[in-house]
C-alpha cells in the first residue's frame, strides 16, 4: 500500500511588538530629518510658482492692451476682499470696453477671473509697492463681475494703448513674502525677523513706465 509523505508545515516567525517600535521609531527619525528640507523646498517652488504666474499675467495684459488698443488693467484683492483667505492674494485682469461693448452696456471686459496665488503666498502690504497705493474705483466693473454693486474698488496696474504703465504713477514694484493676510497685517510664516523689511522679502517685481515689462529684481533664499 502506497504511502504518501506527510505534508510538513512550516512556521513563519512574525515580528515581535519590539521589532516593530523599533521600525517605527527609523522611520519617525528619517521623517523627522527629511521634514526641514521638504518643507523648504515645497516653500521655494510655491514662491517661483507665484513669480512664474504673475510675470507671464503681466506681460499678456500688456500685449492684450497693445492687440485691443484698450488700458488693461491688473487688480489685487485688497483688505476689503470679500473672500478672507484670498486677500492680498488674488489677481483679476480686465480692460476697458471697446466703443461697440459700451453701446451694449459694458464698461469692462474680464480677461481672467479672480485668481489665487499658490498657498502661504501672498503681496506684502508695502507702502512703496502697487499694493500700497490708493484703491482705484472702477465704475460698472462689479456689474460685469456678476456683483449686486456696480462699482468695484482695489489697487491695480494699468497698461495703456502702448503697453506702458498708464497707472499707478508712482511705487511701480510689487512684493512677495510667505505668509498670508489676515486680522488686518500680514502674518509671516518663515522667516520673520529676515522678511519684516523691504530688503528682507523674498521676491520684488518692478515694472519699466514706459515699455510695461515686468522684471524680477532680487529673489532671497531663505533659510
């Protein structure tokens, strides 16, 4: 009679609760290493991410002002912003109506909506940058937005016929810092001591009057 070898069994040994503590805590001092360097670079990439949007948006209102022979404008979302979390931290860009647009009841054409910056970037509040110049009222902007007012009113940059700066006249500088704006200042979030001056921000976009060209003057890196 034919016999069959018994079937052997192995027994796999699993971890102990020590062995795996043990894991965890490499694994807990690799995050903990790893953390400074990721968030720096997630910082830097969001801080040229913000500079790459602003200067291509820059230059397109120029040409759009150039192409329609109309004053483009770029607004900033200022301290009266109805959406907090995007104050000092949006972008709208608009022109003024052509002469057919207004017989047809439009006194602006939105190009590109609200837009909001990368997060934890936003415009330092200067008092020498754009941002810090005297809010300008559009009239009739608010009903094109959609908005129960017909009057819209927030610091902005303008590019005439010609592509040059239109507005404002003086302070033709922006800057940007890492933090956001809220119960009425900014709030810095890297960097205090080094951002609290206006040699100290990370990023300060100036514009030529006559040409309209957008031009990244100093970028700090942080530590």
């Amino acid at each position: 009679m034919t016999r069959f070898p018994k079937e052997r069994f192995c027994r796999f040994r699993g971890f102990s609760l020590l062995e795996l503590l043990g894991v965890i805590a490499v694994a807990a001092m690799m995050m903990a290493l790893l953390l400074p360097a990721i968030s720096g670079f997630s910082s830097t990439a969001g801080r040229r991410g913000a500079v790459n949007i602003l200067m291509n948006t820059f230059e397109q209102a120029r040409v759009a002002a150039l192409e329609s022979g109309q004053t483009v404008y770029v607004g900033f979302a200022d301290a009266d912003f109805p959406v907090e979390d995007m104050r000092y931290a949006a972008f709208l860009v608009f022109r003024e109506a052509t002469e057919d647009e207004e017989a047809a009841g439009k006194s602006y054409v939105i190009l590109k909506k609200w837009t909001r910056l990368p997060k934890n970037i936003a415009f330092k509040t200067f008092e020498q940058s754009i941002i810090g110049a005297s809010p300008t009222v559009f009239a009739g902007l608010g009903q094109e937005m959609g908005s129960a007012s017909r009057d819209e009113s927030f610091p902005a940059l303008g590019f005439n016929s010609s592509g040059a700066v239109d507005q404002p006249s003086v302070n033709l500088r922006l800057f940007l810092y890492e933090g956001y704006f809220a119960e009425g200042r900014d709030n810095l979030i890297r960097n205090k001591s080094t951002q609290e001056s206006a040699a100290g921000l990370f990023e300060q976009i100036s514009f030529s009057r006559y040409t309209g060209r957008a031009q990244l003057d100093i970028t700090g890196t942080g530590s």
